[in-house]
C-alpha cells in the first residue's frame, strides 16, 4: 500500500463525522463505502468500524476497484446487521478460548458464539487477569452478584472462580442466554420494540427494566453505543475481516501495529450492570 493511499484513507476517517441521533427507534444499518472505510449509520449513529478498517488498510483494501470495496462492504453490512448466529473462525481468539467461547454461544438459539467473543473483547480485551474497580473479575467483568447467580465449576476444578476462564465464559453465555429469553418476553408482550439480540445487548448493558422502560433499546450513547460496539467486531470474529498473520488472535491490531490511522476506541463504555432489578448502576472504569 502506498503512502499516498494510506494517507488519504487516513484522511478520510479523520472526516467522518457522526450523525446525530435522530430517531426514536434502531433503525436498520446503511452501509457507506469510502475507500477502504466503512461507516454503518446505526440507530441514528455513524459507526466507524475501526478495527474493519485497520485490518483492510493493512491488506491494501484502498487500492481495490470500487465494486469490490461494495462487495466487502455490504458483506461486513450483513454480518454487522444480522442476528450474531455465525460460525466462529477459531484463528480469531486464542487457542485456549475457543472451546469455551462456543460451548457458551451454543447454550441457545439466541446467542451465537461471535456474539460472546465481541463481549468479551469488549470487556477486557480477553485478559483473564484483569479486575475491576467494583469486584468485577476475570476475563468476563462480570459483576460479583451475575457471576455469583450463573457461575458454575465448568472447568471441574472443584471451584467455582470467575478467574477461571471457562468459569467466567460460561456465566457470561448464561446470563446472555436469560436476558435473551426476556427480551423475548418483552417483544411478544409489546412492551418493547427492537430485535431480540439488540434488546438483549442493551439490556446487559443498562439493565432491562431501562430498556422496558424506553419501549426498546434507549437512544443513548450507552446503549445504542454499547450494541454498535459489539455488532461492530461480528465480522471479525466471523472471519469476514479476520486478523493477519502473526496478529495476536482476538485483539484487533493498534494503528502503530497495523500502520492505519489513528482510531476512536469503541470499546470503553460503562458498565451499569446489577443481577437483582437489571436498572443501573455506578458501573465500572472501561478496560
């Protein structure tokens, strides 16, 4: 890639700008191919999938034909907007991960295994080590009391420790797979609008009496933010965009490591999560 490619590709993010929010509703993604960047409009919100553009400015994607940069884009479209119920490409997580990341997508219909991959990448960038300022710990940032009601000894260590990788993986697909079954609930009552998966992700994110409360998933930067944040990493962990060679699997590069430009960092939102009424909290510091 030439450095006159990679600086207008550069160029180009630094200028999109976000739209506002502009509706009361999720609205269905739009896809806009510039280059080699894509920005899906989300709910009001312009995203701009950073770690899909690090890895296609590290392949050379700006020098590709226009149809073929449609085609890329409206494939990422479609995994980004779709239901998370992918297959998991193994290469995209670390080798240790892979089998408890998909024995948790498989524990419903709901929630696919790229679905727990983007959350946990999300929460602590798959550092089993990490601990967070209110006792969240482990590679899921569960809050104590969620980890405490759907832990379970998934490794038959003979404990039950959200340090535990499996541990932790499995509560995080338990706790995803309840609040689906609400979101459910709640979208056959009526008493919210949206899909089932982006009810379900708002919910863990602010609680689910929040977004009873909104009639669907709030039109907030935590919410909707959160929801875009995750759907935003589906195509990686699908394989559509995966990491090169040499990569560290599940970590999208950093703009010094891929040679693209600066990015925003999606993933540091605030964690507002409780076990008992799902409403919010002080939350913790974002990884």
């Amino acid at each position: 890639m030439s450095a006159d490619s990679e600086d207008n590709a550069s160029n180009t993010v630094r200028n999109v700008a976000a739209a506002g929010v502009g509706c009361g509703c999720l609205m269905s993604p739009v896809i806009l191919v510039i280059g080699a960047v894509v920005v899906i409009v989300f709910g009001g919100f312009g995203v701009l999938l950073a770690p899909l553009i690090a890895l296609i400015l590290l392949f050379g994607g700006g020098g590709g034909s226009d149809s073929a940069n449609e085609a890329i884009g409206h494939e990422i479209e479609n995994v980004f907007g779709g239901d998370g119920k992918e297959e998991l490409d193994e290469n995209t997580v670390p080798d240790d991960l892979v089998d408890s990341i998909k024995d948790a997508g498989d524990l419903c219909s709901d929630i696919g295994p790229i679905v727990i991959a983007s959350q946990l990448e999300n929460a602590s960038g798959f550092n089993a080590e990490m601990k967070g300022a209110n006792g969240e710990k482990g590679i899921s940032q569960l809050p104590p009391e969620i980890f405490e009601k759907y832990g379970e000894d998934d490794d038959d260590n003979d404990e039950v420790d959200a340090m535990d990788t499996a541990d932790s993986i499995m509560a995080q697909g338990r706790y995803m797979c309840d609040l689906a079954e609400q979101a459910k609930s709640a979208i056959d009552a009526k008493t919210v609008e949206g899909t089932v998966l982006d009810v379900t992700l708002a919910a863990y994110k602010i609680g689910m009496d929040a977004v009873i409360e909104a009639g669907g998933v709030p039109q907030s930067n935590d919410a909707v933010g959160y929801v875009a944040a995750i759907r935003a990493q589906f195509a990686k962990y699908a394989g559509v965009a995966a990491p090169p060679d040499g990569a560290t699997p599940g970590v999208t590069p950093s703009p010094d490591e891929s040679g693209g430009p600066d990015e925003p960092d999606d993933s540091e939102f605030v964690d507002t999560r409780t076990a008992d009424s799902g409403s919010a909290d002080d939350g913790t510091p974002a990884p």
